[in-house]
C-alpha cells in the first residue's frame, strides 16, 4: 500500500531533472545563436586584432591565408555550421590569442577565478546572513537604520570602482596587500607559495564580497522580520523566550535555507562581478580572459567562455531550485499537482 507513495517523489524528481535538463539544451542552442551573431556583428576586425602591430606588414594573399587557416573566408552559415559540429563533438575551437585549445584556456583560468569567487561567495553569504539576522532583531533602531543605509549604498556601488578603493587604501596607502596579479611578479612558478597566492587573492575576494553583501542582508532581514511578527513566536514571547533564544529556536531555520537558496541564485552577479574585479586587480581568471578575447577579437574563446558562463549560471539556479525543493515539501507537492 506504501509502494505508490514512495515511488511519487522519486517520478517528480525524474520529471523535474529531465526538465532541466531540456531547458538546459535550449538555453545553450539559443545561446549558441545569439552569441555567434553578435560576435560576427562586431566592429573588431578579428584578422587586424589577431596580427596586430604588424598589421601593416602583411599583404593581402597572407590575410587570405590567415583567414583561410581560421575559416574566415566562408560565408557566415557555413562557418557556423563548422562551429556547431566541432562544439557538438566537444570541440571549443582554439584561441587565437593564447594558440591554445579554448577548453584549455578556459580550465587554467577557471581555476583561478574559481578561488575568488568561492572566497567572495563564502564571506558575502555569512556576513549578509549575520547583518541581516542582527538588523532584524534591532529592528528600528539606530544598528538597523546603519546597516540598511549601509546594504543600500552597497547595492548602488560599482564593483569595479569598490576594488580601485580598497586598491587605493589596503596596497597603496596601507602596503598590507600587492597591487594586483595573482602571484608576485618575477618569481617562478614552482617558487611561488600558497601564502602567496592567498595574499594576491585577498583584495579581488572583499571587493566581490563587500558589493554581494546587499542582497543577502536585506532579504534576511525581511524573511526574519516576517517570522518574528508572527503567530507562533508571539506565543513563544508569551513563554518567556526572549533574544537569540529565540531566534535560534524559531528563526534561525526559517530563514536560513531561503538565504542559501538567494546565495546560490546570485552565481550571475558573481560572475559579473569578477569579470570587473579581475580587470582592476589584473587578477588572471576568466573575466580578464573575457575582456582580452572580446578587445582582441578572439571569436573561438569569447564564444567558449559565453557558453561555459551561461552553463555555469544555470547551474547555480538549478542548485538553488533543487534546494529549495528538498527542503519545502510545498513546492514538491505542488509540482506533482
């Protein structure tokens, strides 16, 4: 008699994953399409970016022959057909800035910009949580019209103006922190230590940080306003409960997985975020990539690093959805009505 109950869940995952797993396809095709035509619109010449300063030096038959060498030269459906099948079977295409394989360049520098931007989600999440938990159960007093006024300034500051002011402070007033880089110039590579890498990580990760703050604390602290004026925790009032005892016992899990869920969901503006940051810091991860491919007309790494971006983004939605799923059943029952 439980058989029926026990497989239901187990069907309204299967159908959930397998919808995700459409939506995933068709974002990628549309990104695909979208990102291939703007590029191919853009106003940089890829070939006169690709040679650069010799520019002047080479003739018309070896710009033919670069433009052959990277299938330039064929009308715009062909080329995006040979794109479309080479990324079919798992080909990204290679730079033509860095002469690597674009899946390459795109795994090295992950592997930066990840450990900032892990560092920056980690401290963003727990200082928003705390500042929003603290407002909530100050509320209306002068620490919550100080930390409001404080998430609102954050919420309108540009990340990459954040960064030139703790650059400005911490590296160059204060000389706590290098100037940028992600390792010291002029030292090798098997020479470089772990310390070291953590001291040129330090700024990029507060700047993403300190800017992801806004969204968290706010949302934290209306999720926890909310639960404070309701029924049940006026009866707990009512029972002598009072300060943090209180908010551990009622609050603390009725807000913390909505704020886990808003944390996973900002993986677009962290992002975002990092594309400006690494900028200013010349912090070497993706977003510097990014900048270097669209200014040089890379075509084969921008179109990698769309995808992957778009890819990764969707992944952090998908995981804030799945949270919220596993942990509300009201959102499980609903999806099987």
């Amino acid at each position: 008699m439980n058989r029926p109950a026990s497989v239901k869940p187990a069907v309204v995952a299967a159908k959930w994953l397998i919808s995700k797993i459409i939506r995933a396809a068709t974002l990628l095709a549309a990104v695909c399409i979208l990102s291939f035509l703007l590029v191919k619109q853009s106003p940089i010449d890829p070939i006169q970016a690709y040679i650069g300063a010799d520019m002047l030096r080479v003739g018309p038959e070896q710009r033919a022959q670069i433009e052959e060498y990277w299938g330039l030269n064929e009308p715009l459906p062909v080329q995006f057909r040979n794109w479309g099948a080479a990324l079919a079977a798992g080909d990204l295409g290679t730079s033509m800035i860095y002469r690597q394989p674009v899946a390459d360049v795109i795994g090295e520098r992950f592997a930066n910009s990840i450990a900032l931007m892990a560092g920056a989600w980690l401290m963003s999440g727990a200082l928003g949580f705390v500042l929003g938990v603290v407002s909530a159960m100050r509320r209306d007093t002068w620490i919550d019209r100080s930390i409001k006024w404080y998430c609102y300034m954050l919420a309108s500051t540009p990340t990459f103006w954040m960064g030139l002011l703790l650059l400005m402070v911490f590296a160059v007033w204060l000389n706590w922190f290098p100037v940028g880089l992600g390792v010291p110039a002029g030292v090798l590579a098997e020479d470089v230590t772990l310390g070291d890498r953590i001291r040129h990580l330090v700024l990029p990760a507060m700047t993403l940080s300190i800017v992801g703050v806004a969204n968290v604390a706010l949302h934290t602290r209306e999720k926890l306003s909310d639960v404070l004026s309701s029924d049940y925790v006026l009866f707990a009032r009512a029972r002598g409960e009072r300060g943090w005892t209180l908010f551990r016992r009622h609050g603390l899990r009725n807000i913390a997985i909505p704020a886990v869920t808003l944390q996973f969901a900002s993986f677009s503006e962290l992002f975002g975020g990092a594309v400006l940051a690494e900028q200013v810091f010349s912090y070497p991860g993706l977003g510097q990539a990014t900048v270097e491919a669209g200014l040089r007309g890379d075509v084969p790494l921008l179109l990698g690093l769309v995808i992957f971006s778009a890819l990764f983004v969707f992944i952090g939605n998908t995981l804030a959805d799945g949270i919220y799923r596993l942990v509300d059943p009201r959102i499980r029952e609903g999806a099987s009505v």
